[in-house]
C-alpha cells in the first residue's frame, strides 16, 4: 500500500539523517575553527597594540627627557651669557655718565592681574636704572619686546618710579637689523668683544629715557 513506509524509506531517512548530521558537525567544526582563528587574531592584535603603546610610551618619555635637557641646557646657556655680560655693566656705563651702584640679575616682578615681569640685568643709581636684555641672538623682535618691558617698567616697580630708566640689548650674535633698530630705538647696544662686552653705540649716543 501507498501510504505503508517501507525499510528502504526509513533507511533513506536515516542517511538523510546521518548526512546532514554529518555536513552539521563539519560547519561546527569550520565556525569553531574560525571562531579559534579570530580569537588568535585578536589576540595578536592586542599584542601589538599593547607593543605599540609601550613603544609610544617610551617615545614620550624620550620627547620629555630630551625636551627636560634642552630647557637646562638652555637655561645654563643663557645664565652664561647673562654672566658674561653683567660684569661689563659697571665699567660701560659708568664710561658713558651712568654711575652703577648695583647690578642684579633675574629680577621679578607679579601684579595682581597676573601680569609678570623678567629683567635679565638691572643696572642701578640713585636716580637712574638700565634694563639690559640679554640674548645669545639678538633680534628686531626681541628687541621689540623689551620695548615694550621698558614702557612698563615702573607699573611693576614702583620704586624705581623717579628714576629715570634707560635700556640697553646685549647678544652673544646681533642680527644688523636688530643692531639698527635697537640704536634707533635709544637703546644701548652691547656685543661680544674678547672675554666680555662692548657698547657698539657711538660715543655721542644719548640713550632714550622712560
């Protein structure tokens, strides 16, 4: 009879069976594979991502060593020349009619807004100060900039308030434009001669007064 499921269709079925069993496991076996395969990928992946880190890590810490010794080597570089130069203040000036009667260096000064003031070297009298900037290379812009200190100058240091103030550049190397423009400006100029400084302004320079 038609509808009497014989031994060769129950047989046909349990090969079905088996087959797809069989193609089931080889696609779990092949997804587990992949899935193992990823795993191992990512793991690399994370390797090199924490190697990449750590070299980074050790880049920034060099950046920062090196950065840390170029500030102290520039910070000695200038307390050289700064040394170099503020031995020669009392003589030049006292040649061009300025007693001195102290020199500092690295003063400073803080108002209550946050504005701070950095004079390299302070020359000073009873009744005159010089405000010398120093530089190992002297430029327009630098020159620029203490300009605009010495306009200032007596909103930071009251005391010096009935002095009259006078500036001077001093550079290790002066760019000629600087040189002129500062001259110009009435600021005294001092450049490298020997061992020390010389004033490159002419004997009959009158200094610009503040």
């Amino acid at each position: 009879m038609s509808g009497t499921t014989t031994f060769d269709d129950v047989w046909k079925l349990f090969q079905e069976t088996d087959r797809m069993v069989k193609e089931t496991s080889v696609q779990m076996r092949e997804t587990d594979r992949m899935v193992k395969e990823n795993a191992a990928q990512m793991r690399e992946t994370d390797r090199k991502f924490q190697e990449t880190d750590r070299k980074f890590r050790e880049t920034e810490r060099l950046v920062k060593d090196v950065s840390r010794q170029v500030g102290n080597l520039t910070g000695k570089w200038g307390q050289f020349v700064e040394n170099l130069v503020a031995p020669g203040c009392r003589t030049l000036f006292a040649e061009r009619g300025i007693p001195v009667h102290q020199v500092h260096q690295r003063i400073k000064a803080n108002l209550d807004d946050g504005r701070t003031m950095e004079i390299d070297i302070l020359v000073v009298n009873t009744d005159a100060v010089v405000l010398v900037e120093v530089k190992s290379t002297l430029t327009v812009a630098d020159v620029r900039d203490h300009l605009e200190r010495l306009a200032q100058f007596k909103e930071f240091f009251p005391r010096y308030g009935d002095c009259r103030v006078m500036g001077a550049v001093a550079g290790i190397v002066t760019e000629e434009d600087a040189e002129r423009f500062a001259r110009n400006q009435g600021l005294f100029v001092m450049v490298q001669s020997g061992d020390g400084v010389t004033l490159a302004n002419e004997s009959g320079f009158e200094p610009r007064a503040w």
